[in-house]
C-alpha cells in the first residue's frame, strides 16, 4: 500500500501545489495560518486553496505576474514562517515593510469535505468569496451555504444586524446572496471580517426555518394528482398509492390515540385518506396536503421579515470604531475595546460604544438616554450610548460598555429573531382543533 509523501511540491506557471500531510490535514492549526500569513506577506499572492482530505494545498498568484520571481520571493517568505529566529530578525530589518496580513481571525475549522479558499478582501483575508456587482451591490457566496437553508436563513439574520446592510436576498439556485449596502458606512473589508465572526452562529444558531422536503413532496403529489385525475387516467393509482404512502404517518398518529381513548386531528386526516380512496380521487387530498405544508413555510417567512423590519433600528450597530493613536486614527473592533479606551465619533456616524464624552461636542439622537427628546447636545461629562446618530460635530468618548456589553446589545438580545413557540395561544388552538375533531367526524359519517 502506497504513502502519501511527507511533502511535494509542484511549482506552475499560475501557482504552486503542495502536499503535505502535516500542513494541511488539520484546518486551524497555528502551523496553516502561519503558511497563509507567510504566503500572502507576498503582494503577487491572490489565493491559497486548502482541501484538507487530500492534505493538498495551492497558492495562486495574481494574473500578470512573473512566476519565477514570485516563487522566488514566496519561498524566502515560507522559510523565514518556518525559522523564528530569522522571522524576528527580517520583521527587525524591514522597518519600512508592511507586515504580514495575518489570517489569526480566519474561520478554518470546516469540515474535511468542504475546500477553502482564503483569499485578498482589501486589506484582509477571508474565506468567503466577495464579487462587486456594482457601486453598492455585491455577490456573497460559501460552499457551506449549498444546499443548507439553516446557514443561508441565520446568514440573513447576520446580515441584517450589521450597519451598512441595507438587503440581503438569497438565490436558491445559486446558494449564494445579493447585497446592497452603503459604501459610505460599510467596506469589503469590515463586510468580510465581520462575516468571519459570524461562523458560530451560523452553526450553532437556534432558529431554523421549516424544512421545504414535505412542501415540495406535496407539491409533487398535487401535481401528479391533477394530471392523474384530468390528463392521464392511467397513472391514477400510482397517485393514489403516493397519496397513501405520504399520509402514512398520520394514519399510524390517529392508531396510536385510538388505543388511548383520543380522538383528534389525525383521525380526521385519516377519515379524509379513507374518502379518497373510496372515490379514487387525489386531487382534493392533495390539495389540502399542500396547503398545510405551505401554510408554516409562509408564516415563518412573513414573520422573520416583519421582525427584521421592526428590530431593525434596535440590532444594527456599527462594529468598528476609531481610536485615537500617535501619528494617526486606528480602527479597532469594538469587541477588542476595553473600558477607558477612548474612541473619536463624527457628524453622520454612529457612536459604536457605551461613554462618557470627554473631549468635544456635538448634537446627538439618543433613543437609549434617559431624555423624553432624543435630540440633544452632548459636552464633556455627558453620556451617551451605542446606537446614538450624531447629527453634527465630533466627540471623543471613554469608553464604559463595548461590544455585547452594551445597552443596545442587550436589548437586541431580548428582542426574537423568529417565530414566536410554545405561546399559551398556540396549544389553545391545537387544543380547540383536537377538540373540534370530533364533531366533525361524527358529521361526515352522517353524511355518507
């Protein structure tokens, strides 16, 4: 039996391949983001792709690029990664040199099967695939959205919580996304780390929306049944036997109640599979079949947007901020903030923090301040909270709460993102429903 070898190496005219075993077998490993800061610390470095199954990795170069010259400079780049000392002592020579784009805030951790890509977003890198298709419209796509509506409906929820976003549309086939957004508030670069951050969610988030396999079986039988019963005779039995096999589950519900003395919704089901097969007509149980699949899927969806729509004011908040520094302004995230940092707001912008104004004034709006207008001018000794427009001016803020600490986030938090479960009026209804189902038996039966 053959061995992978330890390592290989493949240079190209458009990149170079590798194999290795303990490189890339393990996604997030300190060893492969210090490969791809290493690799990317090279300007003429456009992508690395990793497939961690086949312990393969490939770096791209950009187009119009001399290969020689940049393998060359990429493999003096991997040793210095490779050697501590000589990376401490090239990061002492090159003073003037950019450093290298870091990849320490990269989500790597995926599964085996999906491939990653981490290429340049501006001055970042990231694993998800950013196309502009306009001044203010961009393409968002992922191999881990395909074919996973969870990810793709708590993706929406992410997108709808970040300031600057102003529509995220979802395109089924594609299994990517259409953003608008505005360039004044959001770059690709905030956009692509913030989506970074925003992998857990995706994962472990609690609302999913109602599974689209039963609405498009029932809509298949619908549809098998109308050509059955108007179209084609011939194929009525098989619509009737698909008809029996879907309602299935339901049959063995009403069995199960039956042997305990109840008699509910299923039951009635089940007395309606019995009238179709009598008459030998699908169409009607179908329909209703379908109704009942499309009802759920319509309501999640009409509450999630309406709940979007509402909070919208309340969930979005900026994510970076500005801090004031020596020779010039840094942009921090505001999750790395700590209190008694300070942070610089302007005219037009959101104050990203919970403060005390320190330095400056300005005419703020302030939903959150404990003042019947939200309009108001703030000065030194002034609070002010995350969420707040500055309508003119400028201030500097120590900071109090960032980040999740925050009112705003706080109130975010309590707020649904989906439909509302478990409600008393819920199990009301069902209750009612259950209850009315005997009744309504016993009339069909009368009417036979």
């Amino acid at each position: 039996m053959s061995q992978r070898p330890k390592l290989r190496i493949a240079p190209g005219a458009a990149g170079v391949s590798i194999w290795s075993e303990d490189l890339f077998s393990q996604p997030g490993s300190p060893r492969l983001r210090d490969f791809i800061a290493s690799a990317f610390s090279v300007a003429d470095v456009a992508t690395v792709d990793i497939r961690a199954a086949d312990a393969f990795g490939r770096i791209g170069y950009a187009p119009a690029s001399a290969p020689e010259s940049v393998w060359r400079r990429l493999a003096a780049a991997l040793r210095r990664s490779a050697d501590p000392a000589a990376a401490a002592h090239h990061s002492r020579q090159d003073v003037g040199t950019p450093d290298p784009l870091g990849a320490a805030n990269l989500y790597l951790d995926h599964p085996a099967r999906w491939p990653i890509r981490v290429s340049r977003i501006g001055g970042t890198l990231s694993t998800w695939r950013l196309r502009r298709v306009g001044s203010d419209r961009i393409r968002l796509s992922h191999p881990a959205l395909q074919r996973r509506r969870d990810r793709s409906h708590r993706l929406e929820q992410q997108l709808a919580s970040i300031l600057g976003v102003e529509d995220a549309r979802e395109r089924s086939l594609s299994s990517d996304f259409l953003l608008r957004f505005d360039p004044k508030t959001l770059t690709l670069e905030r956009l692509a780390r913030e989506l970074e951050r925003s992998w857990p969610a995706l994962f472990d988030g609690e609302d999913e929306p109602p599974s689209t396999k039963r609405l498009a079986t029932a809509g298949t039988l619908l549809t098998l049944a109308a050509v059955a019963q108007f179209a084609v005779p011939a194929l009525r039995p098989v619509a009737v036997g698909a008809v029996v096999v879907y309602a299935a589950p339901n049959v063995a519900t009403a069995v199960r109640q039956a042997r305990h003395g109840q008699v509910g919704l299923p039951a009635l089901y089940s007395m309606g599979l019995g009238f179709m097969l009598l008459s030998g007509l699908p169409l009607t149980g179908t329909i209703m079949a379908s109704l009942m699949q499309l009802w759920p899927y319509l309501a999640h969806r009409t509450i999630a947007n309406r709940q979007r729509r509402l909070f919208a004011a309340h969930r979005k908040r900026p994510v970076w901020a500005r801090v004031p520094g020596q020779a010039a302004e840094i942009e921090v995230h505001v999750d790395d903030l700590q209190p008694g940092d300070e942070v610089v707001v302007r005219a037009g912008e959101t104050v990203p923090v919970d403060g005390v104004a320190v330095a400056g004034a300005a005419s703020v709006i302030d939903h959150l301040g404990p003042w019947t207008d939200p309009a108001r001018d703030v000065e030194a000794g002034d609070v002010v909270y995350a969420g707040a427009i500055l309508r003119d001016g400028e201030v500097t803020l120590r900071v109090d709460r960032a980040g999740e600490a925050t009112a705003v986030a706080h109130v975010g938090r309590i707020l649904p993102y989906a439909a509302f479960r478990n409600l008393p009026s819920f199990h009301e209804a069902e209750r009612v429903a259950n209850r009315n189902a005997k009744p309504a038996l016993a009339l069909a039966a009368s009417t036979c």
